[in-house]
C-alpha cells in the first residue's frame, strides 16, 4: 500500500509518476492543445504510442509546455511503443527513430513493446491496425528475443531510458527475462475491478517490473464488447463504486484510479476535459479503507474488454490465453 506520488524504476532507478495521462484516440487536431493542457494542469506522465497517429502532436505540446516554463524536460516522462507490425529485428530502430522525430526530443523515458505479437510490416504512412490493408491478420517470425535486443542497443545509445512490455503474461515475461540483459521495467495491462489480475500484478512486481494499468474506468469506455462480458453493469455507474465515492467525498473516477494506486499499480487515464484533468490526479488522499478494498475484490469477473474477437476487432487471437 502507498500513497507516494512516484514509484522507482529498476534497473535505471528512475521515478515515474503513479498518475499520468493517456492520449490514445484523441484526434490529431486535438491532441496538441489537450495535452498542453494535461501537462499544465500537472500530469508528467505521457503514454503515447505510434498506433495513436498524435505523436508529433503530443512532441508539440510536450515542447510548448518546456518553452513556457512549465515545466523541464527532465520532470516528464515520456512513454512509446513499438507496434506490432515492426518487432522485425531490421524495423526496430527506424520506427523507434520515427517516434523520436515525432515526438521531437533527444530521448524517451520509456518505450514498450506494445503487444506480444508480430505481424507482417506495413509502409507506417498507410496507417496502422492489428490487420493489413486487406483486413488480414498475418503473423511473422519474429523472435521477441531478436527484437529485444534492438531495444536494449537504443538504451545502450541513450536514446530510451527504459525498456518494458505491453499486454504479456506471465508465460512470455518469463521467457524474457531468461535472455533479458536490460529487464524490462514496466508491464502494462487492462485493468480495473472486472478484471484485477491481482495474481499477475503481484508477481511482476515481485520480479522488479512496475505494473501499468489502461483502461482504469472498465467497461465504462468500450463500445464492443467481447462474449461473456456484455451482461456487466457500467462500472462507472456501480452501486459498490458509487457508494465508495460517497463515503469518500470523492467522484467515481477518482476511486478506481485510487484503487489502482494502492497497490501502486500507475494509471494513465485519458480524458479532454480540463476539470477531470485535474480530479483525475488529484487522488492521493482518497485512502480507501479495508472494506472498501474488499468490496472492490468481490467486482472481480476476469473481463476482459480489449480482446481480440470477430465483433470487437474483426479477428479472432487468444493472446491473453
Ligand atoms: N498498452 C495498451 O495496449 C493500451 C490499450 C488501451 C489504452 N492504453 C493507454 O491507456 C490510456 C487510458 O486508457 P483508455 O483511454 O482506453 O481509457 P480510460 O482512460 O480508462 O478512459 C477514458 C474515457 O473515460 C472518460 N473519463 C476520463 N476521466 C473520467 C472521469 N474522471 N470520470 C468519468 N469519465 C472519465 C474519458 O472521456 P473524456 O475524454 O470525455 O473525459 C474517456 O472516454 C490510453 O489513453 C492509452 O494511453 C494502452
């Protein structure tokens, strides 16, 4: 339990804020004034990806809030990722060189492999998807230890000051860390009360690697839903939750990224709106007690809403499995 403002990084010993902001699906026309705004209203923690099309956006409002005095480059931290169509040893670099140009800063504070999957190589311009241009699902050969090491020469080169992965279960961090000479750092996964994954969260940070949540408010944000998972009432609007943030004096939002927060999983929730920009960080007293924490648990449905079927992403793979 924590209620400090930062956890630490192994192995570069960096501090990484426990709240951050997420800009996936942020329109490009949008994403440089809101996230100058983020940054103003205090988030230093970025998490962006290539699949997000606002990198250079994000690097604008990143470099106007440095040149307005807002803050130093040195007290953000800036997240990638590698997607999934570029894990090929020989594409690792030249698309980790194009987040750099799009974000244009002299390094980033982490990257992430973004899935545990590799799929063929698409011209970056044509746009980026789990499919290719013809709705295929192709994977490659691509050994995630070949990628890795590509990974570990751009820490060598102090362009990434840390390395980590996206969406792994325990099977393949393991196989990782038997080759890993830089471990990974950072493991980011779906979740919230419907699916706490306490077992696989405990265990990576047992391991060193500090643990990232996504889509904090649950299926309160999804529009498709994976079989199994439709019958669940909006998170957002759950009675346990609604009346946790009663007790607390507190919105429902807050107390989900509360709750991440004292198992000092980080949360990067996204939102446009300047008010809930500020709620969303302002966290750190909500100090929820043990029958809260134990309500929560009983939430557990081991849904997972960001999975791969025909109705939500047009193709069936079991990668969580
Ligand atoms: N590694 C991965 O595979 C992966 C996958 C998904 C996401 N991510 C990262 O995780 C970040 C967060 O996940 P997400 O964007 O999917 O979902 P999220 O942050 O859980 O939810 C975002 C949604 O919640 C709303 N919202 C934000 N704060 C709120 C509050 N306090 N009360 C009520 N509603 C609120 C936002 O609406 P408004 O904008 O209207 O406020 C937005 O629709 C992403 O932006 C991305 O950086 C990573």
């Amino acid at each position: 339990m924590s209620n400090q403002n930062y956890v630490t990084l192994q192995p570069s010993g960096d501090k990484i804020p426990l709240v951050g902001y997420g800009t996936a699906r942020i329109p490009a026309n949008e994403t440089e004034e809101v996230v100058y705004n983020a940054i103003k209203a205090g988030n230093r923690l970025i998490d962006g990806a290539l699949l997000y099309s606002n990198e250079p956006e994000v690097g604008r409002a990143v470099r106007k809030a440095i040149a307005d005095g807002i803050v130093k480059r040195e007290e953000l931290f800036i997240v990638g990722k590698l997607w999934n169509s570029f894990h090929e040893k020989e594409h690792v670099k030249p698309i980790f060189q194009q987040t750099l140009d799009n974000y244009s800063l002299e390094y980033i504070d982490l990257y992430l492999i973004h899935f545990p999957m590799a799929t063929e190589f698409v011209d970056p311009k044509e746009g980026l998807n789990f499919l290719n241009a013809k709705k295929e699902f192709n994977l490659v050969k691509a050994p995630l230890q070949d990628t890795w090491r590509e990974l570990e020469d751009l820490v060598d080169a102090g362009l990434i000051r840390n390395i980590g992965i996206s969406n792994f279960n325990v099977q393949s961090t393991l196989d990782l860390l038997t080759y890993a000479r830089i471990p990974p750092s950072v493991l980011e996964i779906e979740h919230h009360p419907y699916l706490q994954q306490r077992r696989l969260v405990n265990w990576a940070q047992s391991q060193g690697i500090q643990v990232i949540a996504y889509a904090s408010f649950g299926n309160a944000v999804f529009e498709k839903f994976p079989p199994g998972t439709e019958h669940l009432e909006n998170l957002m609007k759950h009675p346990v939750i609604v009346s946790i943030a009663k007790k607390h004096k507190a919105d429902v939002g807050q107390v989900l990224l509360a709750w991440a927060v004292n198992y000092d999983v980080i949360v990067i929730p996204k939102t446009v709106k300047i008010e809930r920009m500020k709620t969303n960080l302002d966290i750190h007293n909500i100090k929820l007690d043990d029958q809260d924490l134990k309500s929560i648990a009983k939430l557990e449905a081991n849904a997972r809403f960001n999975d791969f079927f025909e109705n939500t992403y047009g193709f069936d793979f079991p990668v969580f499995a």
